[in-house]
C-alpha cells in the first residue's frame, strides 16, 4: 500500500455556499406530472414492470434492475401510468431515452410498508437482499447502485466505511444541508452500511468550516452511542470531495490506480445515499425523492429542496422564486464537472444534486486558446498526480499508446488543469473526447486476447481428438493382431 | 610439448562446440518469446488472409524472415507500421492483394430457416464462435464472432452472410459515450468562474 499525506494539487475555491444555505431546506410541492427514465443509475437500464393506464401507489415498484448492475424504480406519488415511451433526459442531455410517466392524482395513497424489523436482527445476506430493493444509488453524482457496490466488497477484509460529506464541487450544498438537518438518519445509515457490510469502522468526513454540519453530525453520533462512527475533518481543498482524493486526505492512502478502495480494505459511500438507506430500512420509504441544490446568479431564491424524483427543473426553479433577467446558462452538477442542459424541461433524476443558473457573473468567457508554454502548472494542480501538460500533447498526436501510458484514463476530469492554465487550453475538453477512443482501444485489446484464447484452446482440442483416434485406432489394429 | 598443445587444441574445440550446442538449444527459447511478442500485435482475428492458418503461425513466419509485416488486413496500416517498428523493418502499408476489409467491423450471421445443421461452418470457425449440432440449426455468438468470413465458403446452402456488428458486441463507444464527448464541447465554451465574487 502506498502511503501519501494529504491531496496532490487541487484549488481553493470561493465555495459559493452561502447563497443556497441562507435558507432552510423546503420539501418541493409534489408536481403534476413524473418522469422517471428507466436509466437514471449506472449499469443496465431498469425494465417496466407497469403498464400504461395503470394506478400506482406511492413507493410502488414500477421498473426492476436487469442484471448484475441494475437498480428498483418506485413511483415517487400515487397516479395513473400515463405513458412508457422516450422522453428527453437530463444525463443525456436532452436526448430521449425511455421514461416512466406519472400523473400525479395528489392523494399520496402509499404502497403497503413492508414491516420493519430491527437491522440489528438481520443477518448481512438478508440487510443485503432488503437493500438491493429500496432501489438505492450513489448519491453523490454517479448513481452507483449501492447494492451492486456492497456486493463487490463481500470478500475484502478487514473493511472500513468511509462515508462522504464533502461537496465535491463549489455551489453544490446539498450534502451540507443533509447533514444540518438530517444527521440522525445519516448516523443510523452508517450504522446500518455497517452491519450489511460487516464493516468495523465508520469515518464520515466532511469539510473544514462546515460548523453547523459539523456540531448536527456530532450530536447524532453522541446519541447513537456507537463508537465504531467518529467524525473527520478535511481541508477545504477541490476536489477533496473525489473519492480517491477523499481517501487520500483522511487514511492518507492512495487506492491502486487499476483498483478500487475495497482493494485497501475502504467502502466509500455519499452521505446521501446513507441517509436513504436509513429512510428504507426504518420506514419502508424507497428512493422517491432527493435534496437538489437550486443556486446561481439567476435564480431570485436559492436553496435546497426536498424533490420528488421525476419532477421537472423548470418546477424547481419556479419554486425558488423564478429566474432572474440575468440567466444565460442551465447546468446539472457542479460549477466545474457539471453539464449545461439544453432546457429545462428535463425531469430530476437520482443523479440531480445541483441545478446552477447561471448569470455572466458566474461564468467566464474562455479567452483565445494560446499554445501551452510548459509552466507545468496544470501538473502542480493535477490531484490525480498526472501530467496534463504532456498528455495534452499526446492527445493533438493522437498517439494513444503513450496516452496510456500516462494514465489518461485516471483523469477525473476535475478541471483543476484548465482552471490554472494560462494559456487557456481546454485540457479537460481534450481529454474528454479521447478517452471514449483509449476506452475502445481497451476493449479491442480485450476482445483480441479472448478470441486469441478460444483459437488456442480450439488448436489444443483438435490436437487431442487427433492423438486419442491415433491411440483408438493403434489399440484396435492390436487386438485384430492378438486374434 | 606437442602433446600438451593437442590436447589443448582438442580441449577448446570441445568447449566451442559445446557453447555453440548450449546456444543452439536455446535459440528456439529466444525465438518463441519474440513469435509471441509479434503475435501480441495482431488482431487474433484468425482470419488466415496472409495466408498462414491463424495469427500465430503468421508471427512466427514474420520472426523467421518467412513473411513480410504488411499481409494483415484486419490489422490494417497500423499494425503493419507497429509490426515494422517492432522488427525493424521498412514500414509499408498493407498489400491489398491479402484482401479487402469492411468498413465497419462485421460479424456473421447465420439465417437459421435455411440452415440444415451440416455442421461445416462450426468446424472452420477459427474461434469456437458457432454453436449447434448435427440436423440441428446453427447460430453465430455474435460477441465472439472476429469477422474472419472463414465460415462463409464451407457452407452448402449458402445460408451465411455478415452482418455490422453490434456497438456492444464489437466495443464501439456507446451512445452515451459519444454524447459526452459533444457535450464536452459545449460544457466548455464558458466556465463558471470562481473568482467573480
């Protein structure tokens, strides 16, 4: 295991967050309309298991997972399945993709609960099972299935939890807000993760200056009396929220560039996706809604709300008191990761944590690219310790070989290269349209060796067929011999 | 004297000989590990158009002078260059008369009402990548076909044809993938700036 101290590079960023923490966190009114795509978690998509015309409960399951990496889907109110056809989708960016269409008769009748048993008396493979059909994904930005994720990690041991709390990105607040007003669910989520996991150790970090989250978080962990959880501070570093980087700042570990945590004996989770399996497993409530950041220049009354999945942006905004005469741009994530809508007709999705409307005061017109003049700034700034100045070069080559051999694909895309950049380059733009290229080339070396081995253990079947009818035939002439 | 010298002379005639046996014995060791080190460059389609039966046996003709490193169609130019730079041999592109490829890649594709189950096409397929049994109807695992078309000329009824292949099963970048990188574009014509406040 390679010890490391701390983050490589990273920014200081002006965080932003004050502007969606002034107010507290609001549950969103429930909208009219759902729109839940089938695909809004990684892996395969879910299949529909409701018809058109159908009556739904809330907290019904209305899609189920295919496969190994796959997640439930529950209708987020009651109402009558209007439609099951494509839609437009916000991680698709605006690009249909087959939705489930709920209109919402604002009864809230709720599906049956399935009665709840103490966590404590379950046996991991049970919690496991029990968790697998709250249709619960990775809150923090990739949607995960956590099931897939607690699965992988049976055979690690010893294993320690790490649950993250702080924001990857500035403007986002919603984890902040979590942790406020909700740190008893966060606290008994951790403790459940512990025991479908068979972790020994919990640690939940979060950021420096985040006194509130800080004091609501230390208050649970006193009540729960648990002294597994204990509480850990990281820099105000970006991107400290990155789960390697995370890792790095609070073991002071560095994960295997071709692992994963579990590798070192550490399961990462999002505090939010604790929190919604604490919200299942005590109350029987599935995933059916999310906190989502509502901030930018644009938007009269930002803050944090509590939004049932399948409601549309436009909604939200609405919500926030509209949008100001300033608005130029609409983006889902992060100020520096995050991706710009085309509109903002677009359901929220179990991946939505931030919604920025932006002014010209928050963004920046990129000036004139200028020719890289090897400051090495970009690589002082790199947290995955890369070098951008170099891979930049290889990416105008197109030489994927050398690509990959400076670990393009480690890049996490974070932008802190572009930020720091005086030439203005466009790294992260660069590096985003050659990894699909590096990722092919990947799978094709794959394919190859897989059919390379199949022709080789065909070479060695006919080998042998031919040497057993040799010896068959050999035996039979004896025999005719012998008589 | 002389005596002595003899029986030195005969004493470092022995050794020669010896070492030269010793590396003899080896030489194959040495060529096998580079055989498999210009197989690792091919793209084990076992299509068998530079004429040997598989891509191995092409590696070892390429490491023992019996073939040149431009008779690889699926490979196309770029491993005949990667070839070239590996034996230090004069890069060329490769010689249309080993064959043409596609395009695209393509896989084969067994039209299962016309197929009688003779069997033929799973014997040449160089990759195990048919499936079926005798009077039985035959089907092509898509995912393993490599597109080698070996399987297109044993069969009676004509029944075989390629298809493209599927973006899952022949590793092309899937949708998502390539919207992300148009998007990419775009995400970045502004960036939101931190330092405004």
């Amino acid at each position: 295991m390679i010890r490391r101290s701390g983050v490589h590079g990273g920014l200081q960023l002006e965080a932003h967050n004050e502007r969606s923490t002034a107010r507290p966190l609001r549950r969103a009114n429930p909208p009219a309309q759902l729109v839940l795509p089938v695909d809004q978690h990684a892996g395969a998509p879910a299949r529909p298991i409701v018809r058109e015309g159908e009556r739904v409960l809330h907290g019904q399951p209305i899609a189920e997972p295919t496969g190994q990496v796959s997640a439930w889907l529950h209708a987020p109110a009651s109402g009558r399945i209007i439609a099951i056809e494509p839609r437009p989708a916000p991680h698709r960016l605006g690009a249909p993709t087959l939705s489930i269409v709920i209109e919402n008769d604002q009864r809230d009748d709720r599906a049956e609960p399935s009665p709840s048993i103490a966590f404590e008396q379950r046996s991991p493979a049970e919690l496991l099972e029990q968790i697998a059909r709250g249709g619960v994904v990775g809150l923090g930005g990739a949607a995960f299935p956590l099931a897939a994720k607690l699965d992988s990690v049976r055979a690690a041991r010893p294993l320690t939890l790490l649950l993250n709390g702080a924001e990857c990105e500035p403007y986002i607040t919603c984890d902040e807000m979590l942790m406020r007003e909700r740190a008893e669910e966060i606290v008994l989520g951790a403790r459940i993760l512990l025991h479908a996991s068979a972790a020994s150790a919990c640690a939940i970090a979060l950021e420096a200056g985040s006194t509130l989250a800080d004091a609501a978080l230390r208050t649970a962990i006193a009540n729960a009396h648990d002294e597994r959880l204990r509480l850990v501070t990281v820099p105000n570093i970006y991107p400290a929220g990155g789960e390697r980087q995370l890792i790095a700042a609070v073991f002071g570990l560095e994960v295997p560039y071709d692992g994963l945590p579990a590798d070192i004996g550490l399961l990462c989770h999002n505090v939010g996706t604790a929190a919604a399996v604490a919200q299942w497993i005590r109350d029987g409530q599935p995933l059916t809604s999310r906190i989502v950041t509502v901030t930018g220049d644009c938007v009269r009354e930002p803050g944090n709300l509590d939004v049932r999945l399948g409601a549309s942006i436009r909604q939200l905004i609405e919500q926030c008191g509209g949008y100001t005469d300033r608005a130029s741009r609409l983006i889902m994530g992060g100020s520096l990761m995050g991706l710009a809508l085309p509109d903002d007709d677009l359901p929220v999705i179990k991946a939505t944590n931030c919604i920025i409307a932006a002014s010209h005061a928050d963004l920046q017109p990129r000036d004139r690219e200028l020719p890289c003049i090897r400051c090495g700034a970009c690589s002082e700034a790199c947290p995955a310790m890369l070098l951008p100045q170099q891979l930049h070069w290889f990416s105008r080559l197109a030489d994927l070989q050398a690509l990959e051999a400076h670990g393009l694909m480690d890049c996490i895309e974070c932008g802190c290269c572009d930020y720091v950049c005086p030439s203005q380059i466009p790294l992260v733009e660069r590096f985003r349209e050659t990894k699909p290229l590096l990722a092919r080339r990947r799978a094709e070396r794959a394919d190859a060796r897989a059919a390379r081995e199949r022709f080789e253990a065909r070479a060695a079947r006919l080998e042998r067929i031919a040497v057993e009818q040799r010896a068959a035939l050999a035996h039979k002439r004896r025999v005719r011999r012998e008589d | 004297m002389m005596l002595l010298l003899a029986i030195a002379i005969v004493a470092a005639l022995a050794a020669t000989a010896g070492a030269a046996a010793a590396l003899a014995a080896r030489a194959p060791r040495l060529d096998e590990r580079l055989i498999e080190q210009v197989n690792a460059l091919l793209p084990q389609t076992q299509c068998g158009r530079c004429t040997f039966v598989g891509c191995r046996p092409y590696a070892a003709a390429i490491v023992r002078a019996h073939a040149d490193i431009n008779q690889c169609p699926p490979g196309g130019d770029q491993t005949a260059a990667s070839l070239a730079a590996f034996m230090g041999r004069k890069a060329k592109p490769v010689d249309a008369g080993f064959g043409l490829m596609p395009p695209a890649p393509m896989v084969a594709w067994i039209d299962e009402v016309a197929c009688i189950g003779c069997t033929k096409c799973i014997q040449a397929c160089p990759v195990d990548a048919i499936v079926g049994a005798s009077r039985y109807t035959h089907t092509v695992i898509a995912a393993h076909c490599t597109g080698c078309e070996l399987c297109i000329p044993p069969c009676p009824v004509d029944c075989i044809e390629m298809r493209p292949a599927r973006p899952i099963a022949k590793s092309q970048p899937s949708n998502a993938e390539q919207a992300q990188t148009q998007a990419a574009g775009d995400r970045n014509r502004g960036r939101v700036c931190e330092l405004s406040a």
